[in-house]
C-alpha cells in the first residue's frame, strides 16, 4: 500500500471531529426539549380537561339536589319557605311540609340549610334531624342571590317576596402550588320557588 493510501486509511478511521460531535449533541438537547415541552404541555392540557369534567360532574350533582329542594321551599306553608335570618350571600336555610301530616317542619328534607365552608372547600348540606353531608369538595367559592317577583338585579339578601334563588359556585380550572390562585370556571343556576306565594298568585 502506497503512503498516498495509508493516509486515507487513517483519515477514515478518525471518526466525527469535535465540531461534528458538538453540533450533534446541541441538535439532540434541542430535539429532546422540544419533545419534553409538548409532552408536558399534552400533559397539562389532559390533567386541565379531567379537572374540568370532573368539576361538570360534582357541580351538576349538587345542582340536582340543591334544585329540587330549594324548588320545594314554601311547600305547605304561607311564606316562601326560606327563612330569612339564617339566610345570606353564602348560606340559605328554607323549610317545606313536604308530608302534610303535621303543622311543623321537623320531619326529614323539611328544615334544610345549604352552606359553603370556607375552610374547608365545602359545600355542605345540614339537615338537623340526620346531620351534616358535604355535597362537594374542592370547591373555590359559592354564593346565593335571591330575586323577587319584579325581575330586577338579584341581590345578596332574601326578602319575604323572593321568587327564585340563583346558586352560583366557582372551580379551579387547573389545578394550583398550594396559596397561588387559578382561573376559574363560574356555574350558575336559578332555581324558581314553585310555592312562593307571589309566584303561586301570577298564575
């Protein structure tokens, strides 16, 4: 083999030069960052959408209970039902003679209290004569409205003339480090008093 031949040869085994092998590598941390920014962000779009539906699920159940019971508020008796000292912007008491068998309201679902516990995260169902239940947790804030039978703005105290009561609780859209606040997703709901003696006299 010629000398010509033998460099050659030795070129060819000298592999990537340290140049080469550089570039390669800040290619590879730039295509591995790449990747680990869309997987993470694929990963919080995922985490933010079961958050969501999660809340849909929890609100829509407490919205089913809630509705129904505040909607019977007044039943068999001559005022609206709620009763207006222990009621306010974030709890509501009401009562209804759902069994008609009495003159009182102290059976079980007649004397009601929904309120939202600040400490812990809570929507809470009292009824004294089985106790407390927490309809929700996790829940950012809830507060009530409470409108009359003109139609005007709702306002954060019941009055004897009340007609509906508008139920609305705020959730975390994603999930947050402990004291950092979020954006959130707002439900409302207006539940009509079916037995609201101004409502019953529309008719």
């Amino acid at each position: 083999m010629s000398r010509h031949q033998t460099g050659q040869a030795n070129e060819a085994q000298e592999g990537f030069s340290l140049v080469e092998l550089m570039v390669s590598v800040v290619i590879s941390v730039v295509i591995l960052t790449v990747a680990i920014t869309v997987y993470s962000s694929a990963m919080q779009t995922r985490d933010r959408e079961h958050l969501v539906s999660e809340g849909n699920a929890k609100i829509n159940g407490v919205f089913s209970i809630v509705s129904r019971e505040i909607g019977n508020s007044g039943f068999g008796l001559v005022t609206n039902g709620i009763v207006l000292e222990d009621s306010g912007a974030t709890k509501i008491r009401f009562r209804a003679n759902t069994s008609s068998d009495d003159s009182v309201t102290d059976d079980v679902g007649e004397d009601i209290t929904i309120y939202f516990d600040a400490d812990r995260k809570s929507i809470i169902r009292f009824d004294p004569t089985v106790g407390s239940e927490v309809l929700a947790s996790g829940v950012n804030s809830m507060t009530f409205e409470y409108s009359g039978p003109g139609g005007g703005l709702p306002g954060a105290v019941p009055a004897a003339t009340t007609v509906s009561v508008a139920m609305i609780i705020e959730l975390q859209r994603k999930r947050q480090p402990s004291g950092i606040q979020g954006d959130f997703i707002t439900h409302r709901l207006v539940i009509p008093l079916r037995n609201s003696p101004t409502r019953l006299a529309s008719y």
